[in-house]
C-alpha cells in the first residue's frame, strides 16, 4: 500500500486499541475500591496505630488530599492495560503481520504462547512472595516507631514487584529468539553458564525492590531453570536447522548466492576493422562506427 494508506490503518487500529483501554479503564473505575484492596492484601495491617509499634504489622492511608483520586486513575488505568491487551496486541499484530514471510508469522506465534504464561507464571509468583518480602522490610522497624505506608507507594511496590518478576521471566525466551534467528548456537550458551548464573543472582539482588534473600532467591532460582529449557530448546532448533539447510531453503526463502571472486580469463583478440576513406565515410565515421 501507499504511506498514505498504511497511515492511515495505523490510526484505525490505534484508534480501536485507545477505545478498548478506555472502555475497560471506565469499567474498573467502578470496582477501584476492590483492586486496590487486592493490591494491598500483602502488607499486614493493623487495627489501630496503637498496635502498630514496631515492625508487626502497617497502616495504609492516604497522605494527600488528591491520593485518592490519583490512586484510583492509576489503579483503572493499570486495569484497563491488562484486561483489553488481547485487544491492543491484535491491533499491534494485524498492523505488521501482511508484512512477515511465513516462517516469521510461526516465530511470533511461538513467542507469544510462551511469553503470556512466562509473564503471567512470573507476576503470580511476585504475588506469592510479596507477604513474606513485606514483613521482612517491616521487621527492620525499630520499637517506639509507627509504619505509616502510602497506599500510592504499596501499589507502586506492588506493581514493580509484578513487572520485575514478569519481564525476569522473559529473559530466557529472548534467548530463544535469538537462536531461532541464528544470532546464538545453543553450544555458545552453554559456555556462558557460569556468567549467567552469576549474573542472574545479581540481577535478582538489584531488580528486586526489597533487600531480603527471600526475593533474590524467589526470583533467580526459576530463570536459572528456565535458562537450562532455553540451551536445551537451542540445541534442539541447532539440529533442526542444519538438517533443514540440507535439504535446501523453502518456497518463500531466497537462496544463498556464492559471491566469491573468480578469476577472468584473457580478452579474446578482434579482428582490425577495415579502414574506409571518402564516400564510404559519413560524418567523419565509416559506416561500421
């Protein structure tokens, strides 16, 4: 198509995505009281701020006049993201889909069935952790103190909990990808095994909002397994490609050109051309010219 024209569908499609955010950002509005309870569920409360010496347990409160309004957007927001993203991400996949060849649709039809239960196997286990984490950080609060928490900051705690954990799980499906577009053999990353695993575990040490073991751990100890799947799938697809160029490129693939210099072998001689002189010349030229 023209520019003009795929312009054009790109304001349609993001047209029908910002609608969808929209219409179930409106929806969660009605329900925000409910999320931001669910959001919130991890940090033991307390009763009164009478029992809330020391690091047993927190308030959550609203510290300025417009928390509850902005907490509310946040929360509607955050919703309509999650719950409309098959929209949006079939808009975003329709967009660019006429323009993959086939072998490219396959690949992102196997990236995106693995990383929607990696991000949501990830968010799910941040959750899991997130009491655990949240006690440890109060358990550091000295006696004759009060934990008074911003329930805009537990949300933000939470939040990041949930994308750090989600996106940490993608890791090793980029990996993949990688080998799948033959960036990476599966044989170069088991010789990055060592760096991996050390750098995973600091990874989970400076990711993780909180500064207990119990996260770093919580997260590094699945991607380092999932780390292993991804060698192995590698090494796999590593075989399967070679016996694939074997056999030679499919219908829609180009083949590969030897563009290797050859040597040019000597001018062959012409013959002298006979010279003409007066009426057989025209112009200047003989007729041959």
């Amino acid at each position: 198509m023209p520019l003009v024209e795929h312009l054009r569908e790109l304001r349609n499609r993001l047209a029908k995505a910002v609608l969808a955010i929209v219409v179930v950002m409106i929806v969660a509005a009605f329900y925000s009281e409910q999320l931001m309870q669910f959001l919130a569920e991890p940090v033991p409360k307390c009763e009164d701020l009478a029992n809330s010496d020391g690091g047993n347990c927190a308030i959550v409160s609203f510290n300025t006049l417009t928390s509850p309004f902005t907490t509310t957007i946040k929360v509607s927001l955050m919703a309509g993201l999650i719950v409309s993203s098959p929209v949006w991400l079939y808009q975003l996949w329709a967009f660019i889909a006429p323009g993959l060849h086939k072998h490219e649709k396959k690949y992102t039809y196997y990236f995106v069935s693995a990383a929607v239960p990696l991000f949501v196997g990830g968010a799910y286990l941040s959750y899991v952790i997130l009491p655990v984490s949240i006690k440890v950080l109060l358990s550091l609060t000295p006696g004759g103190s009060a934990n008074i928490l911003s329930l805009d900051e537990v949300l933000d705690f939470t939040i990041r909990m949930v994308l750090v954990f989600g996106l940490a799980f993608e890791l090793p499906l980029l990996l993949i990808m990688l080998n799948l577009v033959g960036i990476v053999s599966g044989r170069r990353m088991i010789g990055w095994w060592r760096g991996v695993v050390m750098g995973v575990f600091i990874f989970g040490a400076v990711a993780t909002p909180t500064t207990d073991p119990v996260g770093m751990i919580a997260l590094s100890g699945p991607i380092i397994v999932l780390y292993f799947v991804a060698v192995a799938i590698s090494l796999l697809n590593d075989k399967r490609r070679a016996r694939k160029e074997a056999e030679g490129p499919a219908d829609d693939e180009a083949s590969e050109l030897d563009l290797t210099p050859e040597s040019i072998d000597s001018a062959e001689p012409v013959a002298a051309l006979p010279e003409q002189t007066g009426k057989d010349r025209v112009n200047g030229y003989d007729d041959v010219t």
